[in-house]
C-alpha cells in the first residue's frame, strides 16, 4: 500500500512536470505567435475606434450646422420677405393706417415667438413702429412717446448704406440695456433692411432683433459625455457657448477681454482659423470644426466656429479590455481561449450591432425602410400558397410641422418616439411596423382579407390615441392625429413598390378629405374611398 503510494506521488510529480514543460513551451510558442498578433489588432483597433469616434464627431458637426443654417436662413427669410410686405408698403404710401400696420407687427411677432423686437425706423433714425416680445408677456406694442432715436446706432447705419433687398447682418453679442448688458444674458443677432416706397427710393429701416438662443441650444444637444465637450466660438475666438459658462461672452466684458479660446488654445486656434473646417489631433485629443457664415459667401471668413472636442482617455478607455487582456495572457496561458472567444464575441457583437443599425431606425428603434419591403417581397411571394392577403398602411402624421416650429425638434422627436411607442404593442408578432423617413411610417399586415380587418387595427389605434391624450394631459406635446392609406393585397402578384405608392396615394386622400382618417386605395375603381373610424 505504501509502494503505491509512493508511485501514485511519483506519477502525479512526473505529469506535474510534464506539463509545466508542455506549458513553457505552448506559452513560448504562444506569445511568439499572440503578442505580434496583438500588437496588430491592438493598432487597428486603435485605428478603427479612432475612425469611428471621428466619423461620429464629423456628423454631431454637420447636424448642427445643417439645422443651424436652416434655423437661420428661415430668420432671414422672415427679414426679405417682411420688408417687402404689402403692410410696409402700403403704410409708408399713406395707404394704410398706422394701428394696422402695428397689428401686423404683433401678429408676426406672436407667431414667430424669436424676435425680441420689430421696429420700423424713418430716416431720422427715430423709431416709427416698435413691437417688443418676451416669452412670458409676448408681443406688447410700444406707445409712441417711449419710441426713441436710433440715428446714431450701427445696425441702423450700415442698412443706410445698402440697397432694398440687401440685408445686414449684426455679430452674435449679447442684448445691451441701459448701457449694461441684460441679465440673464440674451443672446441677439440684429437684421436690418433698407424699406423702399412706393417710387423705389428708401424711405424707412426694418429692424428684427433675432433670440439667438435657439441656435445655441443646437450645439447643448450634442455633448453626450464628460468626455466631450461642444463649444461655439466667435470670429475672435471668444467663446459663445462652452461647458464652462463663466468663461462664455467674454468679448462683452472688459477685464474678460483677454480670455477666450484664443488664449487658452493659441495653437489650435490658429489651424482653425487657417483651415476653417476640418478635424485634428492635438494633445492626444481630437477636434473636429466648422466654420459656419450667417450668409454663406466663399470670400468671407466664417462668422462662427462649431467646435467638438472627444477627450483621447475615449479610445484608451475603449482599448482597455485589450490590454486587460494581453496583461492576463502574459501571467497566464490557460485564458488563451477565453480571450479569443472574447476578442470574437466583440467582434461579433459589434457586427450584430452594425447591421442592427443598418436595417432600424435610429430614433424609435423601428424597422427602416430597406427591411420592410425585404419584408414585404418575402410576404408578397409567400401570398400565393396561402389564403388569406396582405395590407400595407401608410401613415403620415397631420401637425408635425408645427410641433417642429412651435416646440422644437426636441419636442418632434419625443412625438415621433411616443407614437411609435403608443402603436407598436397594438400590432402582431407577425405585423411590421416601420418608420420610413421624416414622419412617415409604414405597417405591414399579415394574414387580412378584408377592409374591415384593416379598420380593426385602425380602430385600435385611434383608441389609444384617446387614451394617450387622457393620460398625457400636462404634457405639452399635442395629442395624435394621422392621416391613413391603406391598401390590400390578396393575389401575390402585385407590385412591393406600386403597392406602397397605392397606399401613399390613400393616404393623400385621407389627408385631403380632412385628415385623421383612414382611406382604402380601391384596385378595381382605381378609386380611393374614405372612412373615418
């Protein structure tokens, strides 16, 4: 017994060493092969990471440049477009009365809800007609003996100086009350336009002081961590918005005068200057810029810089599973597999998530576009082999321009995630419901064979469209209303493309019979008949 004990102790010594040689030498022969492979992956990922958080960056950029622009060119439109009004025109020939013009100037200042003041000024610089505006008290018409002379002021001079139809444009400052800047700070871009007569000579200034804000509040969207940071800076370098607020509008304030992004990042301030656009490392950080014009002119140098900073701790806290890795493998080789499956699942998941976005929108999660007619060309072939057909619906939602003007784009979102929200639980495991573009959204219904299926689900949802309203009544988002086309498939034979152009067209129908409907295309009449559920 004790013989076997010792051989039992003898064999277990002899594999023990065994394979600690095998295992010196599969480690040798592993780092041999794994730490140059690593090194390799460790580069590309390094690449590819950095090529994503610049693409990233680049698009966070052109988004809020393209919504500024829109923003602002809309503000223009407002200053053309309101200078050239029958209102002013005919109140400057005498035609028509003063507290009609002013009304006019009300109005416009209510439904517009940006500008902080509508004036009209003659000649002599002094003030005709002056509507100021707040979000707490809107539009209040200014007596006449509070109306004051703005000869002398530079906005007022520079228009002197154009032609009608020329537009000036003032800097992004902020609002000046009493010779002291107005608290809180009031962000103002003056538009003024020289006002023709009816004989085509200059007879008056129109003057729109624009809230600026809601441009800034473009770039707030986007600082998604505390590892980025976005900041608007002016042609000077001076920071109009920046995460730290107390060194914003420095330019405004004289013991501020030296300190803006010019002097903290002298450098880096000078390649944007020189490039106007574009995107760089500096400092282990990445920077990508836009220089931005309040009227695009290729000779003139941007009036703004949209700045977007990603900190480099981004690419090293997204390397650092890797050399979490490679640290393990070099204490041990038995993770070898666990870290190749993990390398591999990565990758996979990072796959899964790539085509995941490819195929669904990305603000309500639904299918896009592409997947459901791969959808609907798979359901149309399969038609033919069972009983029963198809319906497309094709939804358009009735106000949501004016929750974009009113609200904001903000605002248009959650409307869009709340409705997709409200009409997805509504629908079949088998149904599909897509957003297609915009406020466009398409449902595939499996398994219909009537109008009066169709109206059920319709019915559905108008339901809970009420309900929603009930429950959401301190919400300030409106409640639902959609216009609906409809149209059933029931041969296998039609058409994916014609078939949603056909509930397109019902859907048009719906919305110009009333909106908030539903209409059916009829295939046989080539007519669409409306019902209201």
């Amino acid at each position: 017994m004790k013989g076997n004990n010792i051989s039992s102790q003898q064999n277990r010594i002899q594999l023990l060493k065994s394979c600690c040689t095998r295992g010196i030498l599969y480690l040798l022969l592993f780092y041999s092969l794994v730490i140059p492979l690593f090194m390799l992956l460790l580069s590309q990922r390094r690449q590819a990471r950095e090529s994503i958080l610049l693409q990233e960056d680049q698009l966070r950029i052109s988004t809020v440049a393209s919504e500024f622009r829109t923003t602002f060119d809309a503000v223009m439109g407002d200053a053309e477009y309101f200078a050239h009004s029958s209102t002013i025109v005919h109140y400057l020939s005498g035609q028509m009365d003063e507290s009609y013009t002013a009304n006019d100037f009300v109005s416009f200042a209510l439904i517009r809800g940006v500008y902080d003041q509508i004036r009209l000024i003659d000649l002599a610089g002094q003030e005709i007609i002056r509507v100021n505006y707040s979000f707490k008290d809107g539009a209040r018409l200014v007596p006449r003996e509070e109306l004051q002379n703005k000869m002398h002021r530079y906005y007022f001079d520079n228009a002197l100086t154009l032609d009608p139809g020329e537009l000036y444009i003032s800097p992004l400052d902020l609002n000046i009350e009493h010779q002291q800047v107005e608290l809180p700070f009031k962000p103002m871009i003056r538009l003024s336009t020289p006002v023709a007569g009816p004989d085509g000579e200059v007879e008056a200034v129109l003057v729109l002081n624009y809230l600026a804000q809601e441009l800034i509040q473009l770039m707030s969207h986007f600082r998604v961590s505390d590892d980025n940071e976005s900041m608007i800076l002016n042609a000077d370098g001076f920071w109009l918005y920046s995460s730290v607020p107390r060194d914003e509008w420095g330019f405004m304030f004289p013991e501020k005068e030296q300190t803006g992004f010019f002097s903290y990042f002298p450098a880096l301030w000078e390649k944007i200057m020189l490039k106007g656009s574009g995107q760089m490392n500096m400092n282990g950080d990445y920077y990508t810029f836009q220089g931005l014009q309040f009227r695009p002119n290729p000779e003139m140098s941007p009036d703004l810089y949209l700045v977007h900073k990603s900190s480099g701790g981004i690419i090293r806290q997204a390397l650092s599973n890797f050399y979490s890795a490679f640290y393990l493998v070099l204490a041990a080789g038995t993770i070898i597999s666990l870290l190749l499956a993990y390398i591999h699942a990565i990758r996979i998941r990072e796959g899964q998530t790539i085509r995941y976005m490819a195929l669904h929108d990305s603000l309500t999660g639904l299918v896009n576009r592409k997947l459901l007619m791969d959808r609907l060309r798979q359901s149309l072939y399969s038609l033919s082999r069972r009983s029963r057909g198809l319906a497309v619906l094709f939804i358009d939602q009735d106000n949501f321009k004016s929750i974009n003007d009113t609200l904001g784009h903000e605002a248009g979102d959650r409307y869009l995630q709340r409705f997709a929200a409200t009409v997805k639980p509504l629908l079949r495991k088998s149904d599909t419901m897509a957003r297609m573009g915009g406020d466009e959204f398409v449902i595939l219904l499996e398994d219909v064979a009537s109008r009066a299926e169709i109206e059920i689900v319709a019915d559905k949802m108008f339901k809970a469209f009420r309900e929603t309203k009930e429950s959401t009544e301190s919400d300030d988002l409106p409640p639902f209303s959609i216009s609906m086309g409809a149209a059933l498939a029931l041969s296998g034979n039609e058409d994916p493309d014609t078939l949603l152009v056909h509930a397109d067209k019902a859907m048009y129908y719906a919305k110009k019979n009333g909106k908030n409907r539903i209409a059916f295309w009829d295939e046989k009449s080539e007519e669409q008949k409306v019902h209201l559920v």
